[in-house]
C-alpha cells in the first residue's frame, strides 16, 4: 500500500462511554468489511474494521478480551459494551471497529470478506428509504417509540 493511501494525522477514537481510547497512527485510508458468522453474532451485522501502523490504547483496564477462535481474539469495553478490535493471533495485527473513529471524507471499502457466510436480509448497496437521525427521532416520537 502507497504512502498516499494513509492518513497523515493520527486518528483517535473512542467507546460509547469514553472509558477507552485508541489512537492510530498511518491509519489505511479504506475500510475492509467481514461477513464471518462470528463477526455477524459479534456486532449483529457485518464487521467493518480500519488498521494502521502502529497503535496507542488508553483505559486498557476497561478492556476485555475474548478468546473467540484458536486464532483469533475480540475485544470490548467492560464498562459500556462497545465492540473494540479483532486481533488474528498468528501475527498480532488488530482491525479495530470503524464506528469508534469520527473518519475523515473519501474512505473506501478495500474488500469484503467471508461473503459467502454474508446472510441475504442484508446488501450494502440495496434501495431503501434512507433517514437522517432527526427524521427517525420525530418519526419515533410521532408513533410514541424512544430512540437511543
């Protein structure tokens, strides 16, 4: 991967709660997305994971890892519940959710994964209505439902 393919600035995100923070340095400037059953019960959809060349984790005792595969380990915060980062054991490397970064225009997906485990309900590229969080929240309100 080119030089320009990589953010310049370092990237920090967090959890829900605030409780964690990870900052990545030379993040890739494309989102890889797995379709894994794992990644599925995981997050309740599909994975989308970013990367870089090196990586700064605070409030590590709010970590929790979870042993998910003989290869592989999945991390959240203990405190609000926030899916963290999956890391393939055989080379240490983590993708860490793309969510948690507030990310800059012009990101891409760099591939998709797994897409034979991929279940029909759901297709990136599929029409549906599309809403902003203030259309929904009036929309909710109207029909007496809450909002997160």
């Amino acid at each position: 991967m080119s030089e320009a393919t990589r953010l310049a600035e370092p990237v920090t995100g967090r959890c829900l709660c605030g409780a964690v923070t990870i900052t990545v340095e030379a993040m890739h400037a494309e989102v890889d997305i797995c379709h894994c059953a794992m990644c599925q019960r995981w997050g309740g959809a599909f994975f989308a994971g970013v990367k870089g060349e090196s990586v700064a984790v605070t409030g590590e005792e709010a970590v929790t890892v979870y042993p998910s595969s003989p290869w592989a380990e999945r991390a959240f915060c203990g405190t609000c519940g926030s899916n963290l980062w999956y890391r393939f054991l055989p080379t240490g490397s983590r993708s860490f959710l793309a969510g948690l970064f507030d990310l800059p225009a012009g990101f891409g997906i760099e591939q998709q994964i797994f897409v034979d485990e991929k279940p029909d309900w759901y297709d990136i590229l599929q029409e549906s209505p599309m809403k902003t969080g203030a259309q929904i929240i009036a929309e909710m309100a109207s029909q007496g439902g809450s909002g997160d």
